[in-house]
C-alpha cells in the first residue's frame, strides 16, 4: 500500500458529521497565518477513532502534523484508510471515498 500524505502541517479548525452522520468534513487553516487551507471529507464512514486526551476548551484548532491516507484494496472492494497524526491526539477513519479541496 501506498501512503499519500493529504495535509502536513497544518491548524484542524472544524470536525462536522454531515449526511445523517454517514460523513465527516474536517476544515483545516494554515498554522502559519490562520487562513483557510481546505477540507477533507469522509464519506460512508466505516470506522471512526479518536483519541480525546484533550481539555475540551482549548480543542480547536488543533496542529495536526500529518493527514495521510492509504487506498486500501480486497478482493471486489476498496476503502480509504486516513490517519491524522497531531501529537497529543490521533484521528483514523475508514471510508469508502475521500473528497479533498485545497
């Protein structure tokens, strides 16, 4: 499998489930600026995991180091397994398709 990294280095601003939460839309900002980077959306969540070691008050936005992403293949199926790495906290999600906008 081949790793593709989708966002490095940037502020995790919003977490919206969306579509009778069968979806999930992250919007990230710069970390340099604050200005809006793009979005990552999920769609047909198989899996969702997050590790939540963090006071709810000072949750976004949050420094995500690296957002990748990994098409992962079996049989007559394929899904999506993207992974957010942010240091103190860590997102995985299992779709079935991804949607980028930068």
């Amino acid at each position: 499998m081949h790793t593709e990294y989708l966002f490095q280095n940037v502020n995790l601003d919003s977490i919206s489930f969306i579509n009778n939460k069968n979806d999930i839309k992250f919007v990230f900002i710069s970390s340099y600026n604050g200005n809006y980077y793009g979005c990552l959306s999920c769609i047909n969540l198989i899996s969702f995991k997050m590790n939540t070691d963090m006071d709810e008050d000072k949750y976004f936005p949050k420094f995500v180091l690296d957002v990748t992403c990994e098409k992962q293949i079996k049989e007559n199926f394929s899904n999506y397994y993207v992974k957010f790495e942010g240091g103190e906290y860590y997102i995985e999600i299992i779709c079935e398709t991804i949607k980028i906008e930068k």
